[in-house]
C-alpha cells in the first residue's frame, strides 16, 4: 500500500494539470490574449497575443476593450517583436492597428485608449512609409494627442506628451519640428511617470541634440541603473540597448 501512494499523487497531480490546461484553453480569448500579451516578451507570445485578441474582436462586435488592446498589440508586434521586418510589412501591420483603433473609438469616442493607440500608430505607420511622405498625418497625430491630453493625460505613463515630444523632435524644423517643444512635452512626460524609461530615451535624444550633453549622460545613466517598471518590462531590454549606443557615442 505504501508503494502505490507516490502513483497515487502522481496520478492525481496529472489530473489536475490537466483540468488546468483545459479550463485555460477554455477561456475567452480575450481572457488568453491578455494573458499572452503580458508574456510578450518570451518567443512566440508576442504574435500570439495579436492572434489571439483579433479573435477576441471577431468574437465581440462590441467590445472596445479588445479593440484597444488588440491595437496597443499591434504596436508590440511591429515595434519591438519585428524590428527588422522590411517597412512595407510593417505598414500592412501598423494599418490593421489603425483600422482597430477607430473602430474602438467608434464604440467608445470619449475612450482615451483608442485614441492614444490610433495616434501612436499613426506615428509607427510614418516612420515605416517615411517622415517626408507621411507628413500629412501630423495633424491627425496631434488631434489625437491633445484628445488624450484632455480626457486623460496619464494615459500610459504620460503618453501623449511622450508621443509629442518625440514627433516635434523627428519633423525636420521646415515642417514644424522643435526641440524646445519636445524638451517641453517630454520633461512634463517624465515628470508624470519617472518610471518610464522610454520617455528618458527620447529625452535624452533631444537634450543631444540641443547641446545639452551632461543632462543626456544623466538620463541614460539612470536607464541603464533603473529596475524596469513591471508595466513595460518587455520593452526594457530593446530601450536600454538603445541607450548604451547613445551613451558610449557621448562618452
């Protein structure tokens, strides 16, 4: 009898495992989108998550929430996940996140998320087709922004100032571009959400360019010291590759 007992457990352990992995495959898709999503940064999850929450919007003809989010997945996808995808695959891509994103502001129009997200891919969706060709997007870019800035400008960690700071930053200064702007937009962004390592990066870019080398090392010191923000973890490693280049060129 005492023998069987480990077999038993054993048996008994399989059994639960299994009904785990059956309720989880069970769940609402939008359910394992999320749950994908937050794992993004690990192989294969991040284009699961995108899959997954396209589902969820074909399951919900009403659901902003899968909207929004099947979007800010989009924008992981092509960003951070794909990188080196050639700029007329990310256009495809970037499209079908903006495409998502009206149709969340279309359920919900006062619903800030949709429309950080449709801004914000507005802006990857240019830099893919190229700022000059894209310039006509700008205004939309920052109708979008100054609607976020109204409703909710914390909306992801200062976003909309972030998103702001970074455009006035790459428009070429003919066009409407200004660092005195992006200074402006991305130091209120920071102080909103100092946890944001992003917003320092981008930060750092502009204080470069202006001259202002010391304050740049500092920013990018405090990237590579920071303990990421568990909200943006998966974007952590990428950003602070980015700004160990910077800092190694300041140095």
């Amino acid at each position: 009898m005492k023998n069987r007992l480990p077999v038993v457990s054993i048996a008994i352990a399989l059994c639960a495992l299994a009904s785990f992995v059956a309720a989880a495959d069970e769940a609402p898709p939008i359910e394992r989108a999320r749950a994908a999503y937050e794992q993004r940064a690990e192989p294969g999850q991040a284009q699961a998550a995108w899959d997954l929450f396209k589902q969820a919007v074909a399951a919900d003809a009403g659901s902003y929430a899968a909207r929004w989010e099947a979007a800010r997945a989009c924008y992981y996808l092509g960003e951070y996940f794909k990188p080196g995808a050639a700029d007329d695959d990310k256009m495809v891509l970037f499209q079908e996140g903006i495409d998502l994103a009206k149709q969340a502001i279309a359920l919900e129009p006062k619903g800030v998320e949709g429309h950080f997200w449709l801004g914000v891919l507005y802006g990857v969706y240019g830099e893919a087709k190229g700022i000059l060709k894209s310039l006509a997007m700008v205004p939309d870019i920052k109708a979008e922004m100054a609607t976020c800035r109204e409703i909710d400008p914390s909306v992801e960690g200062w976003g909309p100032d972030r998103v702001l700071g970074r455009m006035y930053y790459r428009l070429p200064f003919f066009k409407g571009g200004d660092n005195k702007k992006s200074l402006e937009h991305l130091e209120q962004s920071l102080k909103g959400a100092p946890t944001n390592a992003l917003t320092r990066l981008y930060l750092a870019e502009t204080c470069k360019s202006e001259g202002q080398k010391p304050r740049a090392r500092q920013l990018l010191e405090e990237i590579a010291a920071m303990t990421p923000d568990p909200r943006w973890a998966a974007e952590h490693p990428q950003i602070k590759a980015e700004a160990d280049k910077l800092l190694a060129k300041l140095k």
